[in-house]
C-alpha cells in the first residue's frame, strides 16, 4: 500500500509522540508541536487517510490518534533504512561491562541487567548450552501506564510465560528480529512488542562461542529507536553481525 512522504511523516511524529506521552495524538498538537508546513485542517485529512488504511485510529472518543500494529510496523522498518546506530555508540556498549567478559553466565546476568535500565522494558537473557535464562526489569516495565489495568500484567505474565517455554526452538533468522502485537508467534502477545537478538556469550577456552538470546519485552509503544539501537550496539561489540531485522 502507497503511503506519501507527508502521510509518512505524520505518522512517525504521532509514533514518536504517543511512545513519550501514551497519550492520544491530535492534529491540533502535531500542528503546534512540530510547526508542519499545512494547516491543521490538512493535518486532519491526511490523518483521516492514515485511518482508512490502518495505520493509526482513534480509542473511544478521543480526539486524538494512536498507532496500529500497522502503523508502528512501517515506523520500525524506517529506523532499519537508517543509519540509527550514531558514533560512539559501539564504546558505550562496553562501557556496560565493566567486568572481564570470562564467564558466560556472570555476563549473561550483568547485560540482562544493564539492557533492561537503559530500556526501561523487561530483559531476558538466555543460554543456549547451560540452558538457563534471565529476567531482570520488573521495576521499571510494571512502571509503564499500561500495567495499570490488571488484565494487560495478565496477558503480559502470560505471554513471557509461553516464551519461556518455546525459547529452546525459537528460529530466529535474522540478527535483530521485532514482533509487534499480533504478528507475534506467542499467545496473549497482542498488546506487546518483542525485540529478540542472538548474541555470542564468551567461554573461557580459546575459540569457543556458546550462542545467546537477548530479548526485550514491552509494550508496544516502546521506544524503538533506543531499545534496537542499544542491542543492535551490543551485537556489534560481541562480533555478532547486526544492523539487519526482520521485516515484515
């Protein structure tokens, strides 16, 4: 579907807004906030187009907007056309391990750590050969506006609960890959989005590699941009090829 330069950036401002506001988006804001070149009565029919074709809706009977699945999907597949990964940001990378990377485990635990405060989100780390997995980021995740409502920490619970269970057979195909609501393949995923890498964890014997998953869980009005930034940054540093996701 044929979407213009000007319905496109609309949408990525409504995106960008609604990730740090959670609230509803307007035209009457965008027109005000970021000083768009139209009116705001051409603000609204091009924002009536992004309705009708599933990009973003109106929640009750708000006067504002926010994202479908659709609509965060062609944001997300944007920030990979980028080149959103700026200088320096491999060094910060490791400047989150502090410690020598010798143990696999030890490391595991700290970047599942230190992925999951610089995201805000809930963070699993897992070991493929000594089969154990971390959590780590109740804290701030169980923060978000979403959580709120008691059914969405249900479905939340849930959801990680039958990751967990498929994680030993996850087929990941791409070095970063983003499932977002419903293209997700886990039950009780339709409110949430995903951000799975596959990692190389350090042994210490020579030449050897054991593989790793890192995966980044929240809502689905996370921020995008910082949370495949930061593992797209960690992937480089431990020499897994990233800068590539799933696309869909």
């Amino acid at each position: 579907m044929q979407i213009t330069e000007r319905q496109k950036e609309i949408l990525n401002r409504i995106v960008g807004t609604y990730i740090e506001s959670a609230e509803p988006v307007s035209s009457e804001f965008l027109e005000k906030k970021y000083k768009f070149s139209i009116c705001p009565a051409t603000i609204r029919i091009e924002m009536q187009k992004l309705a009708e074709n599933g990009f973003i809706f109106q929640p009750h009977t708000s006067a504002g907007r926010v994202p479908t699945d659709k609509g965060y999907r062609l944001f997300v597949n944007d920030l990979f056309k980028k080149e959103f990964l700026k200088d320096g940001q491999d060094s910060e990378a490791e400047d989150w391990l502090e410690e020598e990377i010798t143990d696999s485990i030890k490391f595991l635990q700290s970047v599942t750590r230190k992925l999951s405060l610089i995201s805000s989100n809930l963070v699993l780390g897992y070991s493929a050969s000594s089969k154990i997995l971390w959590k780590d980021g109740w804290e701030g995740i169980i923060k978000e506006p979403e959580f709120e409502e008691k059914n969405i920490v249900d479905d939340f619970v849930e959801m990680i609960r039958n990751f967990e269970k498929e994680i030993e057979g996850l087929e990941i195909s791409s070095p970063i890959e983003v499932y977002i609501g419903k293209e997700s393949p886990f039950s009780k995923a339709k409110e949430f989005s995903i951000i799975i890498g596959k990692c190389r964890l350090p042994e210490p014997q020579p030449r050897v590699e054991e593989n790793g998953i890192l995966a980044i869980l929240g809502p689905k009005r996370m921020d995008y941009d910082k949370n495949i930034g930061s593992l797209n940054s960690l992937l480089k540093f431990l020499g897994t090829e990233a800068g590539a996701a799933k696309r869909r």
